[in-house]
C-alpha cells in the first residue's frame, strides 16, 4: 500500500480524569494512531472502554493529559472548523427547526444568510430530508433526527467526519438504512470529507462499514490490535468472508490481552474496586436459560446475540457473558461460551434453588457485595449507612462507575437476598 | 430640601372614578418598568455567576439570603436612600417604589436562570463547541433558549407575587415623610383614611380586570410562545393555550414578528467579537489561578466578617441591648407561630378541596385559572373588608388579624394541589380503584403521597409571602381606628412609622434569620424528602 496523505495524527495520547483530590483514574492509555486520505477507520470495542473519550480529544472538545494530536499538520488546541460531528444521541436543539438545526454550524462560520440558507437547503435535500425543513425535531423519528445530524455535519463542507456511535440509539431496521444511505454518499464521492473515524461497539457495523478497525482494550483504554477489512463496498453479512472476520474480532475482543489488570478479568479494577455493569436478574437468567434449553449449553456469541438482541442499554450480550463469567455460571474462550456445572444446576433449578445459588456465588465472587454482607454481620443492628461503601469505591473509579456499580450490587443482593437497601434511609441493612 | 415634597403631598389623591384608569395605569407601568429591571438583572447577574467561579461564590449565597428578607421591610432604607440621591424630587421615590417591587421579583427568576445555564445538557454544549460557536453565540442559540421555560414561569410567578408589594409600596411613609404616588395603591390608603368603602370596592374592581388583561394579553400568549423551548423530545401532552396567541397566528402577526425577530437575531449573531480562540470543554486543569482564587476568598470573608462587626456596632449605638434582640425574637416567634398555623390550616381546608377539584376535569378547567387570578390578586386591597368587621365586633386583633397573612397566599397551596391532582398518573387512580382502596387508606397511601412534592411547593411559597404580608397585616388601620397585634411584623412596621432606622434593621435582619432557619429545616428536607418518594432526585 502506499503512503497517504495523512489527516489525523495521535502521538502518545493518555488521559486521566481528575477526582479533585485523590488519584486521577486513568481512561486512555498512550493511544498512537494515524488517520490518512480516503477512509473509513472504526474504534471497536466494549462500551466505557474510552472510544468515546479518544473521540472527543480528536475533536478538540477534551483536551488530553498527554500527548498530542495533530489534524492536518496542525496541532488540536480546542475544536476548529473542517471537523463535524455526529452524536449518538443526535444532540438537535429542540426549538430549532431542521433546517435552522443543519443551518447552525454555517451561522458560527458567519456565512451570509443567503449562502447558509441555499447550503442547508442542498443538505438537506442530499440527505433525504427534504419536505421537513420546517420541522421541528420532536416531530420527528429516530432515524430522521439523525438525518438532521448528518445534514448538520456535511453542509459545513468538513475534511473529517467523527461519528459517536451514530447509529446505536436507532432501530435495527433504520439503521441499517441510514448507514447504507452514508455509504452510498462516501463510494459515489459526493462528500468533501476525506476520511470517517466512527466509535461503535457493534462488531458487523464496524466489519460492514470500516476500510480499518482498530480494536480497543479497556482499563484504561489501549489499542490492541488493528484489522484491515480487504472486502469491496458493498459488503454481504451472510458471506463465508465476512462471518469468518466478525468471528475473529469476538475471539480478540474476548481474549485475555484486551483487558490490561486483574488476571485476566473483562472488569476494571481489582477486589472491592471492581467496576461492575448493571445487568438485570432477568436478563441473566433469561442468557442461562436460553443457553441451556436452546443451544444445549454452549454455542457460539454471534449466535446467541442473534437469538437475544439484548439491546446496548440493557449491557449487550458480550457484556452478559462476561458477567456470567464473573459468577461462574459460564465460560468464555474465544467467541465461543459455554454453561458450567453450576450454570447448568441454575438453568435447571426452581426460583428457589435459582436464588440460593445466586446468593453464594455473589457472596463467594463478587468482593463488593462479600464486603457490605460481613459488615452487616459484625454490626450489632445490622445495618449499615450506602455512602460508606460508595465512598470506598469511588476511591478506585470515577463518581460516575461508582454509581452503577452501586446499583447494580442493589439489584443482584435484593434478588439474591444477600442482604437488603433502603432508599429513603440510604441504609444496608439484614433482614430478619 | 423638603420643599418639592410638601408640593407632592400637596396634590393629594382625589377619589373619583374617572381617576382611576389613569392610576391604574401609572400602577401597572411601575410594575412593567421592575420586570424589566429584574429580567435585565437576571441576564446578567445570574450569567456573570454561571460562568465565572469567583462571582459565583458572591452571588449565589447573597442572592439565598436576599431572596428570604422581607421586601417590605426594605422599603425604609431604599425611600430614604433614593430621596437622598434625588432630593426633593418625585422622581426618587418613583425609583423607591420601583426598587421595591424589584427586589420582591428579581431573585427566583435569577435564580431560575443560573440554574438553568448551568444545566445545559452536555450532548447540546459538545454540539455547539463542536460547530465552533462563539460565547456570544452559544449565550442566544442554546443556552438562553433552554432556559426559557424556567424563566417565563418564575417571572409570571413573580408579577403575580409583585401586586401585592407595587400596592404596598406607593404610599409610603417613613419617620415624618409621607408620599403618595399616584396610583391604585394609593388610592386605596386614601380610602382608607377616608372611610370610603365605595373607593375601596373600585379599587377592587380595577385591580380585577387589570390583572385579567395582563394574564390574557400578556402571560398567555407568552406562555404559548415558550412552549416550543421545553427539552421533552416527545410532543407534550397539553400544550398551553391562549386565544390571542392563536389570533395573532391566524392573523399572520407572529409570522410577521417572526421574521423581524429572524433578521434582527442574524444581525445579532453575526456580531464578531473579538473572541479567543475556540476552547476544549475540558481542558487540563492548571494550579496558576488558585493563588487569586485563595485570595478572593479572603477578600468574601473579610467583608462578611467587617459587615457583621459593622452590624454589632450599629445595633449598640442604637441603643439596642441583648434585651431588645431577645424581645424581637420572642416577637419572631409569635409570627413564626402565626405563619405555620396558618399553613396547616390553610392546608386542611385546601388540600382536600383540591383533590376534590383536581380529579375532576372539567371543574379543573373552570376553577385553575380563578385561583391563579386569586393568587394573583393584591390581598391587601381586600383587608378593609375584614378590618371593618374587626373594628365593629371588637374582636381581638392578636387572633382575628392573623388570617390577613395568609389571604393572598393560600391560594399557591390551592393551585399546586391541583397541578398535582392533574398529573398525578391515570394507572395510578385506576389501580386503586380496581384494588378497591378507599377512604382513609386512599388518602393515606395514594393520593397524598402523589401529590406531596407539588403540596410542598405551594406550602413554601404560601409561607415565604405571609412573612412579608405579616409586615402589613400585623398593623392595620380604619379611619382614625388603628388595629395591631403582637409581632414581628407589627414590630417592623411600626418601626418604620416612627422612622427608627435601628429598630427597622433588627427587625428585617430577625426575619430574614428566621426564614432562613424555616427554609433548611423544614422546607429544604421536606423537599428533598418528596423528591425522593417520588423518584424525582
């Protein structure tokens, strides 16, 4: 391959959030990358790993720690003109009308208003929005609020497009479309810009849409490896090809170098410290038991997230597994899982049996919720006020992870009924 | 000195009918001009505290102690003062009794605005540092607009708050000066001297229908207007309604409006000024400025600590001893009694009519809008009435003064039950009635909990204006015949008839101590606490 002109540089990138005092907690870890002319490169991995964060440094919106980067020769100190941006959640301003929506970016450029006027007019009309120019956006659909992002982005004529999962807020079905409707734009050469770096978790959009994919390990985050993608546009998903490479990319996101501490876990942090995902009781049993009665206890994880759709904001199947994983109710190795013997005695048991199990394994795995249960039992009234455990975590993570990971040891004690929470109090406490 | 002021007593109030227009006009002017320095005060002030650290440590927690000093009770000092800065002039009194009706509007509203500047959400601020937007554009595009729904109703709660106190403040009198400006407040004081129950029923009247042609000129159709800037992706379920809203839609008003608005705002934003260079959002956090910040710092506690030296020194040339403050308290304490009496009773009869009103859709239609007229409505206009029936039955004023306080204000219990009642969830009712709860356990564990937090809200406000009323209720006259209960309010304006400077101070700072310890330890966790119930945290 040739050398290309090169559009995005990123030199020795770290970055820490600051917790005001205390240790900094650590989101990127010495990130190199380069972006050239002409393509498309994905950031590919689980969600909290600090995609979204190397995005936002690009931009110009966070200002790293460390390191530098460069946007065509010239060093980012603050986000500048020639970079648009698509956001996961759209981000239109909601008194806007679409078209003064898309004709905001030209308003900051000061472009005359007949020139903005005429510009966003085009846009709009390449995007397939024309007829909704007077709209405003909660009229509007999932998939044409994005639209409306999309027109924003391009009618500022940009060199480089960021896409912060843009596609993963919206329906299966819409998405689809969308993305196929960007694609066309990119091959038939309508747009200005040189080169997409688009952030998502979602391993076929990456393998559909990506000339690049770089793979990112979280804690902190860190590039692990990167996979050029040699099929032409328009890609086919049932192709032997491209089954073949979405497998390869579960194995190496799943693999034990994609996670930097903790022997080998997919949780940052260690012990109590351990930052953890709030996925529902329901949706763990709901993973076992589908595990065990349709694929006999072990299948493979592109399958099994056909069969689930577990969608994004309840944890996605990666994450289920890996959860699962935690409890030792199964085992992961490569793409493929598998039930353990005490997976199966679960997927096997009444609500009874079920919870029992729970409760050991929660008490016995998860050191957070082994922690708050032996406070409880040496405390003479069993109880134990919520802050103080959260306030021990918060050493080892950001207020934010702190948070769910709080919620999520709630969830699983009460179902398990390892021990019980009182919202109004803010108390632990052991039932009797 | 004075000399320009005889001339003003000189052309006293004359109560003819034919008069009143005029007054009432010169009333709702002086209110209008306070709005306009209350939303003039709130662009700056609460923007100045949002964006920089440092005013922020100075607005915020004088803007909390502000917001809880009785109005009224200002009003000493700022006649005096003004009068001082234009001697002999009307034209500092006009500003005097602008002044007042400002401070009695300006604090929510600012505060509702910082709040809202400070809680722009983040995907919106990452767009617009993303497109490269200028503080100046940022400050119109996204971060007024978002702020707007909060603001325009803390302004419509602060006009409706303010008649009360532009009523209040026009005829005033400090020590030996009296001043009557022209107006409806006015106009009622003269009644009153006169015994002219006949004025006081047109001043009613007139008050009446200029509160009903603000809210229906005015209110609504802004109310209509900012609508579109509520965040709910999702259309809402009832958009607010107004007759001349849609009028001026029809009619293509707005539309021509919204174009001059349109070319007006492009020649606003295209304003080059001349700006830094685009900042990230988060930048890294340098040590530099901590040295200043350790600095200002001082420099707060130092004059915090000099002004309360200056206070004590104050106090004690005044001839005020630790006897009098304890006095003043004992006084608090009566109208902190009077005040939280009145709530409950005011709740017991409210909340249940409320409720009664509230499941009721149709009857909602019909009695909302009376109550926030009635909350609207100066209360002090009416005090005659019940004066008159005091002074005839020789009741005791300790007791039968007390409901005055609360006459104008219990009307906030009333409309927020309501508000309540109405979006308290449909599911919810039906659950209940299909589980057959009834009665007392209905009330107990479906209704009044649903309705908590929005009771709270009412039961605040209710309390915050019937300290300030106490300062008019508490001493109240008819004629030559002078009614006055024991109190804090009494004491105040008592204090200001006799023009004692050092009593008035005591007495507004006791207040303001008391209404500040009410608010964070009652209002505060009782807030927090139905915040919690019903998961709005």
């Amino acid at each position: 391959m040739q050398k290309q002109h090169c559009i995005v540089e990123v030199k020795n990138v770290s970055h820490a959030y600051n917790k005001g005092q205390g240790s900094d907690i650590p989101v990127l870890d010495n990130i190199n990358l380069t972006l050239y002319e002409d393509e498309i490169v994905c950031l590919l991995g689980r969600s909290g790993a600090g995609k979204s964060t190397l995005l936002r440094t690009i931009s110009g919106l966070i200002q790293p720690t460390q390191g530098e980067i460069t946007v065509q020769d010239t060093k980012m100190t603050g986000p500048r003109e020639g970079l648009a941006m698509v956001f996961q959640n759209f981000a239109l301003f909601p008194w806007l009308t679409v078209l003064e929506n898309v004709e905001l970016g030209l308003e900051a450029q000061f472009v005359a208003p007949d020139e903005k006027h005429r510009r966003a007019l085009k846009a709009i009309d390449m995007i397939g929005l024309d007829g909704y120019e007077n709209a405003y956006p909660r009229e509007l659909s999932g998939g044409m609020q994005q639209r409306v992002g999309l027109a924003r982005a391009l009618v500022i004529k940009p060199f480089l497009l960021l896409m912060d999962e843009p596609f993963s807020a919206l329906d299966v079905l819409t998405a689809e479309i969308l993305r196929t409707d960007l694609m066309d734009l990119w091959t038939e050469g309508q747009l200005t810009i040189k080169s997409i770096l688009m952030v998502t978790h979602n391993i076929e959009e990456a393998v559909l849409m990506a000339d690049r994919i770089l793979l990112f390990g979280s804690n902190p985050g860190h590039i692990i490896g990167e996979i050029h993608v040699p099929m032409t546009q328009p890609r086919n998903r049932l192709s032997p090809d491209f089954r073949a490479l979405v497998d390869s990319i579960y194995e190496k996101l799943t693999s034990k170098e994609g996670q930097r501490s903790g022997k080998g876990s997919a949780f940052p942090g260690m012990g109590i410290g351990m930052v953890l995902t709030l996925i529902s009781t329901n949706i763990l049993q709901g993973f076992i038991e589908t595990l065990a009665t349709t694929y006999n206890g072990q299948t493979d994880l592109p399958t099994l997230s056909e069969t689930l759709r577990i969608k994004d904001e309840d944890g996605g199947v990666l994450r289920t597994a890996e959860t699962l994983q935690l409890f030792r109710f199964c085992e992961l190795d490569g793409a493929d899982v598998r039930l353990t013997n005490k997976g199966k005695e679960f997927a096997a048991g009444n609500i009874d049996e079920r919870k029992k199990l729970f409760h050991d394994h929660l008490q016995t795995y998860i050191p957070l919720a082994a922690r708050i249960r032996s406070v409880l039992d040496e405390r003479q009234h069993h109880a134990a006020p919520m802050s103080r455990f959260r306030a021990e975590i918060e050493d080892y993570m950001p207020e934010e992870s702190a948070e769910i990971t709080m919620k999520t040891i709630i969830t699983w004690a009460r179902y398990a009924e390892l021990f019980a929470y009182d919202e109004q109090t803010g108390k632990f406490y052991l039932e009797s | 000195m004075h000399q320009p002021l005889i001339k003003l007593e000189a052309t006293p109030i004359t109560l003819l009918p034919s008069n009143l227009p005029k007054y009432a006009l010169y009333t709702t002017l002086r209110m209008f001009a306070a709005i306009l320095l209350s939303l003039f005060c709130t662009f700056t002030l609460a923007t100045l505290a949002a964006k920089s650290k440092r005013a922020e440590k100075v607005i915020i927690p004088a803007l909390d102690i502000l917001q809880s000093v009785p109005v009224l009770g200002f009003l000493t000092f700022t006649v005096t003062f003004f009068m001082g800065l234009f001697p002999g002039n009307q034209a500092g009194v006009e500003i005097a009794a602008i002044f007042a009706i400002f401070t009695a509007q300006a604090w929510n509203m600012i505060f509702s605005f910082y709040q809202s500047l400070r809680t722009v959400p983040k995907n919106l601020r990452e767009a617009s540092a993303q497109f490269c937007q200028n503080g100046w554009q940022r400050f119109w595009r996204l971060e007024v607009p978002f702020a707007i729904p909060g603001l325009v109703w803390n302004t419509m709660m602060s006009m409706s708050g303010s008649w009360f106190f532009v009523v209040a403040s026009e005829a005033i009198s400090v020590g030996n000066t009296k001043i009557s400006l022209p107006g409806i407040g006015s106009w009622l004081s003269t009644a009153i001297n006169d015994k002219n129950l006949t004025a006081v029923g047109l001043a009613v009247l007139t008050m009446a229908i200029v509160i009903l042609l603000y809210d229906q000129f005015i209110f609504r159709p802004i109310v209509a207007w900012s609508d579109k800037f509520n965040m709910g992706q999702t259309a809402s379920q009832k958009k607010p309604e107004s007759w001349v809203y849609d009028i001026m839609n029809r009619a293509n008003i707005l539309g021509f409006i919204g174009r001059f608005f349109d070319v007006f705002s492009n020649m606003l934003l295209s304003i080059k000024w001349p700006y830094k260079h685009n900042q990230p959002l988060s930048p890294v956090e340098t040590y530099s400025n901590k040295l200043i910040d350790s600095l200002w710092l001082a420099l707060l506690w130092g004059l915090l600590i000099g002004s309360i030296l200056f206070l004590i020194d104050y106090f004690r040339a005044g001839g005020i001893t630790i006897h009098t403050i304890s006095h003043v308290f004992i006084l608090g304490s009566i109208t902190l009694f009077r005040v939280l009496l009145l709530v409950i009773i005011a709740s017991l009869i409210w909340v249940p009519i409320g409720v009664y009103v509230g499941l009721r859709p149709k009857l909602v239609a019909l009695v909302q809008p009376i109550a926030q007229f009635l909350a609207a409505f100066p209360a002090n206009i009416l005090f005659p009435f019940i004066v008159i029936t005091i002074v005839y039955y020789k009741l005791n004023p300790d007791i039968w003064l007390s409901p005055l306080i609360i006459l104008g204000t219990q009307w906030y219990i009333f409309f927020n039950v309501i508000a309540g009642v109405c979006v308290f969830p449909n599911d919810l009712k039906e659950a209940a009635t299909i589980y057959n709860v009834r009665s007392y356990v209905w009330w107990r564990k479906v209704i009044l909990p649903g309705i908590f937090p929005y009771y709270v809200t009412g039961a605040l406000t209710a309390a915050g204006g019937s300290w300030n009323a106490s300062i008019i209720a508490e001493v109240v006259s008819w004629g030559q015949t002078k009614l006055e209960a024991h109190g804090l309010g009494a004491y105040i304006a008592n204090a200001t008839t006799t023009g004692n400077m050092h009593q008035v101070l005591l007495g507004v700072a006791m207040m303001s101590l008391f209404i500040i310890v009410l608010n964070h330890l009652i209002w505060r966790p009782m807030y927090l606490y139905a915040a919690r119930l019903t998961g709005l945290e």
